[in-house]
C-alpha cells in the first residue's frame, strides 16, 4: 500500500511540496516543479492508507476526524491548501473512476423530495443552536457577508449583507409582502420588518431553527409582522410582492431547479421580485466532495451558473441582474474559523472532540474552496415583469 501511495503523489504534487510519514515511521517527500506551499502529515494507521488510495476525498476528512491523520509541524490549513492546490487534474486511476461516478449519479443522490429534504436540513441544522452561537455573528447569518471595507467586523458585515439584499428586493414602500425561503433563524426576516416595514412570512424545514425564530419575533414585538412555518417551498399556495432566498438553494439539488423556479414563478404576483443568493462556482458542472456530501450537507450541491440559467428560463423569469460576490465568503469563514478556535473547549463539551475535528475540517476546506478552487456567492435578481425594476443599476449604489 505504501508502494501504490508514493507512486500517486508523486503525480499529485505539481506545486509546493508535501512530507509524508507512513505507519511504520518512514519518510517520503514529494515536491513539485512549481513554486508553492509545503506541509506535513503523519499517516498513523494502515487502515488510513488504505482508504486514501480507494477514496481519498472521504477518507482524508474521516482519517483527520478519527486522528489517524494528523498535521506534523504545520496547520490543518497548511495541508489542505497543498492538497487543493495540486487537486485538479491529478486523480489516480481509482478517484478518477470514482468522481465519475459521483458526477454521473449525482442526479439520482441529489433527487431532494420533501422528505429527503427534511432529512437533510436536520442533519445539519438542528444541531444544538448554542453551537452556531459560539462562531456566527450575533444575528446568526450563516451564509456569506458583505464586506465593504477589508476593516469590517463580521457583524458589520452581515448587516450590510442584508442591506445590500434589500435593496435589490425594491422594498420601496411599506407594507410589501415578502416570502423568505429557508429562513434560517429569522434574521433577514426581522429585518426587512423593522427596517423595511414588510410584513414577511419565512418558511424552513428546520424546527431547530422554527423554535428560535418565533421567539425572536416575539421578543422584538414583531409577531403581527412576521410569521415563521415549518414548510416546504414546493407547499406554497400563495402569492407575495417579494420572495428572498439566501443560503438555501445550495441545499435544492440539482433534479429540482426547474420545481423550484416554477415554485418562484408561481409564489411572485405578476410585477414581484425575488433575489436568490447562493454559493456557486465558476468553473463548470461538477460534483459535491463525498466527505462534505456524507457530513455535513447530506444533498447539497454549489451549481455552476449554467447549470441554473435554463431552468430560470423555462420557468418564464426575467434574469433583471446577477452580481458574483467573489472573496466575500472566503473572508466570512475565515472569521468564522476564529472564533470557532477561541471558543473550541466550549464547542467540544457540547460534543466531543472528534467533533471538533470534524467541524475544523469543514471551516478549513470550505474557506480555501473560495480561495483556491473557483468557488463564489451569486445573487440574482428575477421578476416576471420585463419593467419591475428600475432600468439602471443606479438605484442600489444610492442605496
């Protein structure tokens, strides 16, 4: 095993280096010949190395959980910025016959029905809420912040993440009725309420996060301006002025975009508008990382914009504008992995350490995806009238 392993990285590392020490304790170094970074990792267990030829995209995430992968004299974010540095184009013969499948199945694994759905969001997030509280901001954005000045604090950030949402979504008077798809915990919700003066109703499938958002509402005095469901998005049987969905599309899978902008199309009244803002990437259709798909986001995908424009066309909607969002996130998550280290003795007695290692392995691969691999945020802005917004962009840089 450790013969077939050496011969695979020695392909791998085209750029920077990596030092490997096997299970018996010896050594090997693969450098490549272009310039970049340098880490080292201890592969303790035969059972690890194993796994690393069979699936390396699961198994370096599972062996870093069980500490049977571990960094020598360097960071987790050291390694995986090597190790995706040098990923593309450089699968041996069984990953490579093993992310095909994954991308020619992806259809059928992505198929989210309702109850997948439910499935899915409560893998994540109906986790213990004192977890989100000890690394988001103190609104719980967990989706991608708007930094306007590199010397923004996160909750800057977030807040003028929903500013610049709202002024996409034309909120030019009071009153408007506005639908907020995966809702989260309430925080766009509230405050497109008490900023904006809409009345909004935000649907999840979360009841973690259901609990949280009713209290929120009740304790801002906002009840009879803002209503939380338990409710699929393909259950609406309503129409609004205004539908948003942020963090959420991630989450559709890519067998439903033409049920969700047909779900859009038919939930906006005629001059409506709806802002969509997801993670996506810029590179071309792919797949989800295994380890990610069977951890943390059981179903979820980050599309390429080819792969969400035709169903927006087929469902009948004017594209009025799409902004690409492009390091914001990376600097999201970076103050996201922060504060997660400040608080992780706290984070390991809610849970334990493997889950620590887990949870650290996401933020790291998650923020680096956006830094080195093609990932980005996007925000499109659709209607199904040709004149509901204004003719320039003029009006959100006024804002």
């Amino acid at each position: 095993m450790a013969f077939l392993l050496d011969q695979v990285l020695r392909r791998f590392i085209k750029a920077g280096a990596l030092e490997v020490i096997l299970p018996d304790g010896k050594m090997r170094q693969y450098r490549g010949r272009l310039p970049g970074p340098s880490a080292a990792i201890h592969v303790k267990t035969d059972k690890a190395l194993r796994a690393l030829l069979l699936n390396s995209g699961l198994a370096f995430g599972e062996g870093w959980m069980d500490g049977e992968i571990t960094a020598v004299g360097c960071t987790l974010e050291d390694v995986l910025g090597v190790l995706m540095l040098n990923i593309h184009g450089s699968h041996h013969f069984l990953n490579g016959l093993e992310e095909k499948a994954r991308f020619v199945t992806r259809f059928f694994r992505q198929w989210n029905n309702q109850r997948r759905s439910r499935a899915n969001v409560a893998h994540h997030y109906d986790l213990n809420g004192a977890l989100y509280d000890l690394f988001l901001d103190e609104d719980r954005q967990y989706s991608c912040a708007y930094f306007t000045t590199d010397d923004m604090t996160l909750e800057e950030a977030q807040l003028a993440k929903k500013r610049h949402i709202a002024v996409k979504l034309c909120l030019d008077q009071p009153g408007l009725e506005v639908l907020d798809i995966g809702c989260g915990w309430g925080g766009m919700a509230l405050t497109l309420a008490k900023d904006y003066g809409a009345r909004v109703t935000g649907i999840t499938l979360s009841r973690e996060q259901l609990q949280v958002a009713q209290r929120r509402a009740r304790e801002a005095g906002l009840e009879g301006q803002v209503q939380f469901l338990l409710m699929d998005y393909r259950k609406l049987d309503r129409q609004f002025d205004r539908i948003v969905s942020v963090g959420m599309f991630e989450h559709v899978g890519i067998g439903q975009y033409d049920v969700y902008f047909r779900s859009v199309r038919k939930a906006l009244k005629p001059d409506g508008v709806a802002l969509i803002h997801s993670i996506g990437r810029m590179d071309c259709p792919g797949s989800t990382n295994p380890w990610i798909d069977k951890y943390i986001f059981p179903g979820g995908y980050s599309p390429a914009l080819s792969e969400v424009l035709p169903s927006i066309e087929r469902a009948g909607l004017w594209m009025t504008d799409c902004e690409v969002l492009r390091l914001h996130y990376a600097k999201t998550i970076k103050i996201w992995r922060e504060r997660f280290a400040a608080n992780r003795k706290k984070i390991e007695a809610l849970y334990d350490e493997r889950f620590c290692r887990m949870f650290e392995f996401y933020l790291t691969g998650a923020e680096l995806s956006f830094r080195l691999q093609g990932h980005m945020n996007f925000q499109i802005q659709l209607s199904p009238d040709l004149n509901a917004v204004a003719l320039t962009r003029d009006y959100q840089y006024r804002e």
